[in-house]
C-alpha cells in the first residue's frame, strides 16, 4: 500500500508544473510571434521607401535595419534645410535666404579666397576643426566659392552660357534656384578646377571630409544620376552623423542619401516613432 501511494502522490505531484509550463510557453510564444511581426512590418515598409535606390544599397539598409534606425534618428532630428533637396528637379525657389550667414573670413583659422564670402554660422565649428585639422598635417583648405543669392546665380549660369554654350552650362553650372550653394552649407575649396583632385589638398578632403562632416556633392562617374559633372572640390554640409548615415547606408553618393530623406520624410518619421 505505501509503494502504490507513493507512485500515485509522485504522478499527481507532476501534473501541475507540467500545466504551468505549457500556459508559460504558449505566452513566450504569443510574444515572439508579435514582435516577429511588428519587425517584419518595418522591414517591409522600408523595403517600399527604399524601391527607388539600388539594390544593394536596398539589401544593406534592410539586413541591418535596427541600426539604420538608429543612425538616421539624429539625422531626422537636424534642422530641415541641412538635408534640403536641392538639385536640378528641386528649386529652392528666388526667396530662399539663410538666416544665419557670416563671413567666414572672421573666423580663425579658416583660409578664404576673398573678404566678401559667406557661410551658414552653423557649419563653421566643423569647419574649423576640419580646417585645423588639415593645417595641423601642413595643408590649407582654401575656401573659395561659399553662399550664393538667388540672383546671384541667374547671373552666373547665363554667364556660362554665353562662354560655353547651353549643353555645357547645365552640366557645369546649376540653373537659378536649384543649386546648393544658394543653402549656404556647400564650399568650393581651392583652385575650382579637375586638378584640385590631385593636389595634397584636396586629396586630404576627399577621405576626411565626411569625418566633419562635408561630402562631395558631384562624384566622378555619377553625371547620369546628379546632372552635373565630376567636381572634386564642391562639398556640401550634411554634420559628421548625415555623413555617417552616407557613407555606412548610401553607397556614399550624397545624391541617393539626399533624396531618399526628402521623398521618405514623413514616412521614416513615424517609423522612428512607432520603432
């Protein structure tokens, strides 16, 4: 009898645990299945945002998609206009005007071209790091070409025009309205000229800039997709965490990171809020 008791108290002693422990699985099991889905639903809304960039570039944002997220946070977050579309199919329009432009002639170690230059305050504490930093290595970004009215431009592409004919201009020179220096974030370093690339200089700048947050706006090989023709001294502020999110997400093309941000916006900002 106390054998046969013993054998039922063992039996009886099991059937709890082995109830709780399905009801604890089934919960963990709920759960993963939810989160499963809410990550496939991100995944999928970006892989619609992201049907007009290359595929592989498409492949890296979604196989690393919590870190994109993370990473395009505080690139969301920057004041509009420094991420401002503008380019041959986006006019900033005659009135557009930065308020906050200076000279950078004013400021320390920053080498100009002439006294009449300026810049968005904004950039300029990059800038002088950048600037320093360069210095400290024996070279000298000089700036050249800075901030540009909208009036400014009209004159300067009708001048192109006049020189080099129409064909010529549209590749080398933006229409009134549609270029970057009327943000006043883009520089013209140096000579201006395709022997920039291969002075010290402008070596220098071509694989540190994004460090500071400056990335070449028109790259060699890319007329198809920006309009304009291989500039190696043009460079556009875009902060270290947008040239960041270029360089690690957007092949590095500035023209891919630019667009995309300003056709998704809206979007990619619920994302982030929902994530």
């Amino acid at each position: 009898m106390n054998k046969f008791f013993t054998i039922i108290i063992i039996v009886f002693s099991f059937i709890p645990v082995i109830s709780c422990s399905g009801k604890s699985n089934n919960k963990s099991g709920s759960a993963a299945v939810g989160i499963s889905t809410e990550k496939e639903r991100l995944v999928e809304r970006v892989k619609e945002l992201s049907l007009g960039l290359p595929e592989d570039i498409r492949l890296g944002i979604i196989g690393d998609i919590d870190r994109f997220l993370e990473q395009l946070k505080p690139v969301l977050n920057l004041p509009e206009e420094i991420i401002l579309q503008a380019d041959k199919s986006h006019s900033l329009g005659a009135d557009y005007t930065p308020e906050d432009l200076v000279n950078p002639g004013d400021y320390t170690g920053l080498s100009v071209s002439r006294n009449n230059l300026s810049l968005r305050e904004i950039i300029i504490s990059d800038l002088q790091r950048m600037s320093g930093d360069a210095w400290n290595e024996g070279l000298i970004l000089l700036i050249s070409s800075t901030y540009r009215s909208f009036d400014y431009q009209d004159r300067l592409f009708k001048w192109n025009v006049e020189q080099n004919g129409l064909e010529t201009a549209e590749r080398e020179s933006a229409r009134p309205g549609t270029s970057q220096h009327q943000l006043g974030t883009a520089i013209d370093f140096g000579s201006i000229t395709d022997e920039y690339a291969f002075t010290p200089a402008g070596k220098w700048l071509l694989e540190n800039g994004w460090r500071y947050g400056f990335t070449l706006s028109y790259p060699d090989g890319y007329e198809w997709l920006t309009g304009y023709r291989y500039e190696c001294w043009h460079f556009r502020y875009i902060t270290p965490s947008g040239a960041k999110l270029q360089k690690e997400y957007f092949g590095d093309i500035q023209h891919y990171m630019i667009s995309f941000l300003n056709t998704n916006r809206e979007e990619l900002e619920k994302l982030l809020k929902a994530d």
